[in-house]
C-alpha cells in the first residue's frame, strides 16, 4: 500500500469509479446490477461524508460509498455499503483501506451499523468483510434473480462497539 492514499470520493474521479464499477459487475458475482449507474444517480444515492477513493499517483484503485437504507428514525443510524477495487490492484489491501476509512467516517458521524449482501460465491469480499470486522447474520435463499438465475445472498452487518 506504499504511495496509495484514501481521500473522499469526488466528481473528478467519477469515470474511474464507475469503470471499476463495472469490471466488478461483468465479473458477475458483486452485484444482481448488470449496469453501472450514470454519475447523477450515483452520487445522489450515496452519503456525503462516507465515500472515498484508494488513490495512487491519481489513478483510482478502488472506491467505497454508502448509501441509508430507511427513512425511518430508527435506523438513522443504518447504512448500506459498497466496495470495488480494480482487478489490477487487488491482494494489496486496497478494500481493507477503503472499508477502514468508512468505519472511521461512519463512527464519527455516530452511525452504529454498516450492513452489506454478499453472493456467497464471492469469496474475496466474504474474506474481506470478515477481516474487516463484519459478522455474517444468514443467507437469503434464492433472493433475486441475476442474469436470469435465481442467486442467493449473505447478510452481513458490523455493529460499531463504540456508538451507544
Ligand atoms: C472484494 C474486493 C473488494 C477485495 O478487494 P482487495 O483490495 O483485493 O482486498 P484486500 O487486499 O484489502 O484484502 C483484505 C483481506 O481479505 C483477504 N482476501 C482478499 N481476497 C481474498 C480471496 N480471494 N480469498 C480469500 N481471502 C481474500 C485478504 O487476504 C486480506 O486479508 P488480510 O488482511 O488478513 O491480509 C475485490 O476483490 C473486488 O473489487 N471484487 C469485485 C467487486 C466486489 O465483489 N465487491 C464487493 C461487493 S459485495
């Protein structure tokens, strides 16, 4: 990770975001999406505060955002979380960074629970999120359909022992 710093994710690094986006999303186990979004709907869906960028040298080698997950009080303090590095950066701790960075920003703002769903056959972001202090809470059988199969999904949350 020499050289490689985490800063918030801005619209200038927007082309790149959505690339890794959707190198991560034709690899077909990171998402039911089959399409990156447009930046407008990107950026309006995620938290500002709690979205950031790997940088090495000005290139994006990864990104991580959040977005709520209710309107109601209270899971004020619930977000939903996504992570994509580029597949020429991975194995160097890139989404470690990246999910660090948002548990601190997170905490900060006194959001207690990150929660995310992971298809079980990706094995790299079970791996990650394990490290990274999630728990897994079960799996959702045959959920939602990907490419025309049905595909199920693990729950995963990581409840912040410092907000109370
Ligand atoms: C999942 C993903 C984000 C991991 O990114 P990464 O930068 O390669 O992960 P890191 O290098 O930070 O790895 C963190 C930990 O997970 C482990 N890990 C990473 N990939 C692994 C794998 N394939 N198998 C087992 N463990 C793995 C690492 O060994 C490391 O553990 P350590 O801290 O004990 O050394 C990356 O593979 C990716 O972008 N995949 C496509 C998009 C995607 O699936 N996103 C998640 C959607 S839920």
């Amino acid at each position: 990770m020499t050289g490689v710093r985490i800063e918030e994710l801005l619209p200038e690094h927007a082309e790149q975001v959505l690339g890794i986006y959707q190198a991560g999303i034709d690899e077909g186990n990171a998402t039911f999406e089959t399409q990156a979004p447009e930046w407008a709907a990107f950026d309006k869906a995620k938290l500002p505060g709690h979205r950031f960028v790997a940088l090495d040298d000005g290139a994006v080698l990864g990104w991580v955002a959040a977005s709520a997950v209710s309107d109601r009080c209270a899971y004020a303090g619930v977000v939903e979380h996504s992570v994509y590095v580029h597949p020429a950066a991975r194995g160097r701790g890139v989404a470690r960074a990246l999910l660090d960075a948002l548990i601190t920003s997170t905490e900060a703002a006194g959001i207690w629970t990150i929660q995310s769903g992971i298809f079980p056959e990706n094995a790299a972001s079970l791996a990650v999120h394990a490290r990274a202090g999630f728990r897994v809470l079960g799996t959702r059988e045959r959920i939602g359909r990907h490419h025309g199969v049905w595909r199920d999904v693990v729950l995963l949350e990581r409840r912040s022992p410092i907000v109370s």
